[in-house]
C-alpha cells in the first residue's frame, strides 16, 4: 500500500540520544548557521578550535582535564573523604581483594613489567590529561536525519498497516521493512557515511606513534593468521597531509546485496536497483594516527577530510563564535581569570532535528492524505477530515519557532564554573522587556526555583479550546456510536450536565484569569523551612526536626480583581456540579449542601486562604502540611504550606552566592538550585531510615551500628555540600536566546 512510502521526520527522544552520545565529551551548546566572518591566518588559541572546520554539524571540546582532577584531589574535601572510617574500610577491603594471588594486581604487575605497557599507560593518561574534542561534518545531520526517517517510518508503516486493516491485512514486519526500504530509496541523497574526528591533545607525539605502529602489527598479525584475503590490501599505513596514519578501507561491495530478497518487499520489480547501487558506492574508511599534537580517530568515506584539518574556513572564525573569541581575549589579555574548559556548537541543520520545523508538521498531514483514503470512510467524513488536518497543521505552524543554530563555551573560575550559552532558535515566547520581580516573591532562599515571562497571548488558549471541541465533537460523532447503549446513556448524562459547566470555566479562563494574569511571570518553587518531630501519627521519631517539602507555583498578577472573580466563578461551578450530583442521587450529598467559604487571613499586603484539612482520630497529620493560596496586587501563590505561601506574598529578594541574575536588570527566566538545602533537608530523613532500620534488625537479634552510619552520613553530607549550587539568567541578544550560568564550588575550611 502506498502509506509505507511515508518517511516522516517526526522527532521523538532518540534524537536526544543520538546527540548525548555525540556530545559525550563536554558540554552541548548552540549557534546560527551563517558564512565565516573572519579568515584562515587569525591567532591560533593552541587547541582543538584551531583544526575544527566551519562547515561542522556539531563540536563538542573539554580543555584542562587535569588540571580539574588535580583541584579534586588536592581539596580538603577530598582528603576528608578519603579520612572517613566507612570509606578506609571500602578501600582496605577492595584493597584485600585486588591483591589476592592471581588476583588483579598480580597480573596488571606482571603486564607492566614490559616497558612498552608501560608506556601505553602513560600515553592514555596523557590523552585524558589535557583535552578531548570530537566533531562531525556537515552531512552528519544528514546522515542522522535519515536514520531516524527509518526508524520513524518503520512504527508507522506497522501502525497504519493496522489502522487500515482490521482484518490483519499485510504482515506487519513485511509493511515496516517496505517502509525502511522505501525511505532509503526516496533519500539516497542523504544516506552518506559522515566524517566524524575524536582527538585527544598530548605533550609526546612519539610515544603515541610507537603505540600506533604496535597496534598496526597486531592486527597485520590477526589478519595473516586468520587468513582475511578481503582485508590483507584494506589495512596499513598511508600518509595523509603529511602525516602518518593508520587506515582501514571498507566500501559496499563487501556486502552481497544480490543475495538479499530487495523483490520480496518491491511494488514492481527493480524499484530498489538504484539503492542497491548506491550502497555498492559507499566507503568507509577508519584513521587512527597522530598530528598537530593530537591522537586523532576518525571514520569518514575518504581520509580528505584529515588532510583539511585546520585550513579553510575554521569554527571559531563563525559569527556565532564571536562571544567565544571575545571572552578568550579577555582572558589572555588579564581582564579576568577564566580558563577555557568547555567549547560546543551544534548547527541549524542538526538543531532542526531536536526542535522541529513547519516541514514536519506537513509531512505528518501528508501522512493522513496518503492513510485516510485507505479506510473505509465515506468521501465526505474523509474530505473533512483532511481539510481539519490542514486547518490543524496552519494553526500549529504558527507557533514553531525556525530552528538556528547553538554555541556554549564554559570558563574555570576560582569560584567553580561560569558558562554562557546562545540558541539563534527563533524564540517566539521568551520576553526580557522588564525585571523579574517575582524574583522578590521566592520565599528568601529556596532549595529550587525557575521563573520566567513569556509573552501574554490568548490565542494559545484558543487554539487548544477551538481544537479540544473538534475533537470532541468527532468524538461524539463516530466514538459514541460504538459505546455499549448502557454506558452511552451514562455518558450522554454526565455530558449534559458536564458541558455547560465546563463552558461557564471556559468563560471565566478566557475573559478573566488569562487577562488577571497577563503580566506573563510564572515560577516553581521548592523549599524546606517547615520542620517537625513527627510529621504524622505513624511515623517513628528520631527526637530531631524532619524537613519537609514545600512546592509552589507562583504567577505575576496585573489584575487581582479579574483573578478573584475567576475564582469566584470556578467556586460556582463546583456548587452547581454538586447540586447537580444530589439532583440524581439525594442520599450521596446532604440537602442544601453549600460550600463553605474558606478561611483567610493576611499576609505580606495580600491574603492566604485555605480549607483545612480533615481531621481523623486515627491518623493525624501536622497542621504545617496545610494547601493554600495567595493572592496580593502583584503576586499569586500556591502552594502545600500556608507558611510557604506567607514567606512568598512578603518580598524578600533572592538570596543567591552567585550575581549572574543581579547583574542583568532585564530577563527573560531565571533558575536557582541551592545544593546543601536539598541536602540538609534529606540528611535527616536517611538517618530516620538508618535508625528505623537498625531498630529493625535489633529485633532479630543482630546489633548494627547505627550510630557510626549516622556519623558518617553527617560527615559525607558535609563534603557534599562543597558544590553550593546553580544559578542562571536567561535573555535575548542580537537575535539569540543567552543563558548565562554559575556552578559554585566551595572548599572545606
């Protein structure tokens, strides 16, 4: 059938795979995809940026290994750690079992006794020491597009083959192996084999070609003893650019394509002549080999990529790597006293498969003009519901952003971290036009909080109501049609009492809480600052205060009488359902049952309210753990705490080690992420478990003790809490989204 020709580019979480594993090495980041603005010649900066090609799909580099091992091992954080009674016990007994006769350290003494080990040791330390880079070319986006068009293609063939077919129809492997061919043979253009290059910087090139060439006659001596004839004139030693490499040729005729059954899945014999003839084509050739200062691997169709390394348009010679370049001159000329740890840059061409395009939102309406005519709708239903999948897919285009590129660079700081990353991904929602000030409604120092503005537009709203009924209308249409008669009836009951009520919301959503909340901020927050000795009845108690979790949703108001009146007009909703629910069962609610109103009280120049809690006689719970509401003339909270709500209607600014979000007087978002506070606040509920446990185990006779696990948990909480957090601040400029990010570090006194 002719829907296994679909080859849509509908993304899904395997792409965000595919990208961690290209980025492995350092941190992502983003860019635009424009034309080199500086040429070959500039200053070299001594690393990876200095060969990486303009053209590139992605780069990903991380500088100063070592260097960050080293301030590592030498912290007092890490020499406590290694002091701690629990981890001297872990390393004598792993100690013990190393050294065993025969063991592991037997044979790894026995292996360095050959001077050449030696050195193969020293030369991985060397390439982990210093830098690690990894980039791939232009067609790597391609390449990885088609990939997942395969992927893609093959769950939806098997998915429409049962849509279509109540029957069964075609075999579902049979449809999804059509449908990978035919993506193939309707993508030639971009089934490529990619040029992909890792490199590790050393300080002895010699030593890393000795290695080399010992690994060459390893593998001469595999292939010779194994009796490989098609590999013999496939492997060796060729130069390229001038430099010595290690090579490996492979291409498309090592496979037997004329034995595979292409005819068994064709629609007409030959269709696939032109795919198996391009997969004769392709090469792949491996390199191993050093240059440059670098133990380079890499896997492309030719060994020319290699040879370019570091002529021609460069990376860093982008546009989008201005703010890089700007930054290491500052660095070099003394301004501050950031080191270069981190580079990344990821192209349009790549970003468009993680964001989406307009162009994927047409090939899924092209999947429902090849897939509708196939059921067994009538004409007219299927006309509609094409020109309802137009009308959908116009509507959705709207609001995707053009994908651009990305570019992020990250600094050594004697305080931690600081990075900077910038997206040129149309960003259609974010608005930096004003402060934060809900950045002043935080509680003080949460634990966590994200907050941001995005633009005031109702016409999101809209869309999703307008589109919510005409699925609920086809719903009724064709989904009621097929209900058992007994459950339709109590459908189509609770429908005419549902739908004007949820009309009446729709009302008070649209005219009311959307505009009382158009000053666009909104924000989680988590916290711990409520404490108790026992939180509930059945809970066991250490005699110490147990945190516990606070987490609120906080919004900037423009209109707090709009806001009141929404939420007036919700209350009356809910009494109307409830009258309505006594009108068909009496004895499930009590006559004249009216919701009581709920309690307030003031705070920070606005109001909390709340309805508590029930009450059990056999299970108490701590009045702290009260939900409630506020709402002042600039701010409404919600949140599981009324103390939570109080300290957020108060303004308190933000107290934060970092000054990334007080330095910028306009944004679009800001996060904070405060490490200790999540640790002082599960440290005392793991001692709990570690007491309850021991409890436990007393009753069976056995005396574990608790006391020592506690204090080492105390002690290892403390050296955890050296990393003192996160904080970011998100804004546009000159056509990118910038976030500027802070990770501080803090030695043991």
């Amino acid at each position: 059938m002719t829907f296994v020709r679909s080859h849509s580019r509908h993304r899904s979480i395997a792409v965000g795979l595919a990208l961690t594993v290209c980025l492995l090495v350092a941190p992502r980041a983003q860019a635009a995809e424009k034309p080199g603005d500086a040429k070959p010649g500039d200053a070299k900066l001594g690393n990876s940026l200095d060969l990486a090609p303009a053209d590139a799909s992605f780069y990903s580099a991380s500088l100063r290994l070592r260097e960050q091992i080293d301030i590592l091992l030498q912290s007092k954080a890490w020499g406590r750690l290694l002091e701690m009674p629990a981890v001297k016990m872990a390393l004598g007994m792993a100690k013990t079992q190393l050294e065993q006769p025969g063991g592991p350290k037997e044979q790894w003494d026995r292996s360095m006794e050959n001077p050449d080990n030696q050195r193969l040791v020293e030369l991985l330390k060397d390439m982990a020491s210093q830098e690690v880079f990894i980039y791939g070319d232009q067609r790597f986006a391609d390449w990885l597009g088609v990939t997942l068009d395969v992927v893609n293609a093959a769950q939806y063939a098997q998915f429409f083959n049962k849509l279509a077919n109540e029957d069964g129809g075609a075999d579902d492997e049979k449809v999804a192996v059509m449908a990978v061919l035919q993506t193939l043979n309707d993508n030639l253009d971009r089934l490529v084999v990619p040029d992909v290059v890792i490199g590790f910087k050393i300080t002895d090139p010699a030593r890393a070609d000795m290695q080399i060439r010992r690994l060459e006659t390893l593998v001469n001596v595999v292939v010779q003893l194994l009796t490989i004839n098609e590999f013999k004139d496939r492997f060796g030693r060729v130069s390229v650019g001038g430099h010595d490499f290690v090579e490996l040729r492979l291409d498309g005729r090592l496979v037997p394509w004329e034995e595979l059954p292409f005819n068994e899945y064709a629609e007409n014999p030959g269709d696939y002549e032109k795919l198996k003839q391009h997969l004769r084509s392709l090469k792949l050739t491996i390199d191993l080999g050093v240059r440059d200062g670098y133990v380079l691997f890499s896997i492309g169709d030719s060994n020319e990529h290699l040879a370019n390394l570091g002529k021609g348009e460069l990376l860093v010679n982008r546009p989008e790597m201005k703010p890089l370049r700007e930054a290491l001159l500052a660095a070099s000329s003394g301004t501050n006293s950031q080191r270069l740890v981190g580079v990344g840059y990821t192209s349009k061409a790549l970003n468009s498969l993680i964001t989406g395009t307009k162009e994927d939102v047409e090939e899924l309406v092209d999947m429902a003009r090849q897939f509708v005519p196939h059921t067994d709708l009538d004409e007219d239903l299927q006309k509609r519901i094409l020109e309802d999948a137009e009308a959908f897919a116009k509507d959705i285009e709207q609001f995707i952003p053009e994908p651009g590129a990305s570019a992020s660079f990250s600094f050594l700081t004697p305080r931690g971290y600081e990075s900077y990353s910038y997206n040129w991904t149309q960003n259609r929602t974010l608005d930096d036009s004003k402060r934060l000030t809900l950045l002043e409604h935080l509680g003080g120092s949460p634990v966590l909080t994200a907050v941001g503005r995005s633009k005031y537009s109702p016409q999101e709203y809209d869309m999703l109501v307008k589109w919510l009924t005409k699925g609920y209308g086809y719903f009724e249409e064709f989904g009621l049609a097929h209900m058992p008669a007994e459950e339709r009836a109590k459908f189509e009951q609770v429908a005419k009492i549902a739908i004007p009520l949820l009309k009446r919301v729709n009302a008070a959503t649209r005219d009311d809480l959307l505009p009382g909340l158009a000053d666009g901020q909104a924000g989680i927050v988590v916290d711990a600052d409520i404490t108790s000795v026992r939180w509930h009845s059945g809970l066991p108690s250490l005699g110490q205060p147990l945190p516990m979790v606070e987490v609120a949703l906080v919004f900037g108001v423009s209109d707090a009488e709009r806001v009141k009146k929404a939420f007036r007009e919700y209350k009356a909703v809910v009494q109307a359902a409830i009258d309505k629910v006594r009108e068909l069962n009496p004895e499930a609610i009590p006559e004249g049952y009216q919701i009581p109103p709920p309690q307030i009280r003031e705070a920070g120049g606005g109001q909390v309210y709340w309805y508590p809690v029930p009450k059990s006689s056999d299970f108490h719970v701590d009045p702290q753990l009260q939900p409630a509401v506020g709402l002042s003339k600039t701010v409404a909270v919600a949140s599981t705490s009324i103390k939570q709500v109080e300290r957020m209607l108060t303004a308190t600014p933000l107290a934060t080690k970092s000054n990334v979000i007080v330095e910028r007087k306009t944004a679009g978002s800001a996060f904070h992420f405060d490490f200790p506070g999540v640790v002082d606040a599960v440290r005392p509920w793991i001692e709990l478990a570690v007491a309850q446990w021991a409890s436990e185990r007393d009753d069976d006779g056995e005396e574990p003790n608790a006391k020592f696990i506690i204090e080492q948990i105390r002690a290892g909480a403390e050296i955890l809490k050296c990393y003192r957090g996160t904080t970011s601040v998100t804004y546009l400029e000159d056509g990118a989204t910038v976030t500027h990010r802070e990770s501080i570090f803090e030695d043991l006194k």
